[in-house]
C-alpha cells in the first residue's frame, strides 16, 4: 500500500469510495437517488471541500486502486479558492437536491450546530479530519492507521479535531491509540457523534 497527495482530480475516487463505506449515511439522505446522480453530488461536494483548501492523501493498493482518503483542513496556509468557483460547486449541487433532500441535509447540518454538548473545555483545533474511509474490502488492514499517521505528521505542532460516530468502534480505537480525547459529543439525525481532540505534538 502506497499513499499519493489528494488532489480534485480523485474527486470522483473519493466518492466512490464514501458511497461503498458509509451505505447508512446514504441510505438515511439519499435512499432513492440513481447510482451515478449519487455520485456526481459526492463528487462536488469534495471538489468544494479541495475548493476551500482541503489537503489529504488516499492510498493505493499494488495495483493502484485507490483503497481509502483522508482529508484534513489547517489554518496554517490554508489556500483560498475563488469565490466564484464555490458558489458554482453550490449551484450545481443544489440543482442535483430533491426538496426532501435539501431539507434533510439541512436540518442535520442545524441539529449538529446546536446539539453540541462539551465535556470538558479544550482550545480551538487548528486542523480539523474532515472525512476518512476506506473500502470494506480493504477494511482492518491498517490502511486508516497509514492515513491518519500520514495526516498527523504533516500536521506535526497543530491540534487536531475531528468527529466520529459514537457506534463506530473501528474509528474510535484508532483515534485513541493516535492520542485524541473525547472531549464532547453532538448529534445529527443519524445519531449521536463525539467530538474528539488531540493537542500539539511537537
């Protein structure tokens, strides 16, 4: 297994790949949506995410199938995209929203707002994991570890949080064993979420 930057040009892999290991979250949004309308809507919703200055990485198998993505954002020469360029990602998404769906993604996106409940009282992150998966099929071969471990050194002397699924028993053990902390919790109408955080390491 090897790992390459992430760039828009995986755009498309990166949603294939959030279609096959998270079916619940599609299914709970997106239950009736045809393949490839599915796919084109994950598409750019990433293409935003790189838009605003999303960095990561994916891994490729020997064959290099992409098997798994990590994506993060910093606050540390975070690059900007063009105003432009967002709201036409925006437009073109919205125009491929059902009105269920639109309404759907925005009561979650509220509910996660305000459901936020802290733990315990810890600094702004100055980098965020903002989505991580890896196909089924290439599940419990450490392919998350290399991605994570990969992530955290280059956001080497930054906090980092992120969000997991609070039934995500995976997830969980391995952010603990990378040194985050619960250190709240949020919900969305999939559940509950915890909010975890991992301090400057030099």
């Amino acid at each position: 297994m090897r790992l390459a930057t992430a760039s828009p040009a995986h755009a498309r892999s990166i949603a294939e790949i959030y279609r096959e290991a998270f079916p619940e979250s599609i299914e709970l949004f997106f239950p009736r949506k045809p393949r490839e309308r599915l796919l084109r809507l994950l598409e750019l919703s990433f293409a935003l995410l790189f838009g605003r200055g999303a960095k990561g990485a994916v891994a490729l198998d020997e064959d290099g199938r992409m098997a798994g993505y990590l994506l993060y954002s910093t606050s540390k020469g975070q690059a900007r995209g063009s105003l432009l360029q967002a709201v036409s990602l925006l437009a073109r998404m919205a125009l491929g929203l059902g009105p269920v769906e639109m309404l759907k993604l925005m009561t979650n996106q509220l509910l996660m707002m305000i459901t936020v409940r802290k733990a315990k009282k810890v600094p702004k992150p100055q980098a965020a994991i903002l989505s991580v998966a890896v196909l089924p099929a290439y599940q419990g071969q450490g392919v998350g570890t290399l991605l994570l471990d990969h992530a955290l050194k280059e956001l080497q002397g930054q906090s980092v949080g992120l969000n997991v699924r609070a039934n995500n028993a995976a997830g969980k053990r391995l952010y603990a064993a990378a040194g985050f902390e619960e250190c709240g919790s949020r919900r969305d109408l999939g559940g509950k979420w915890l909010i975890l955080y991992r301090p400057p390491v030099s």
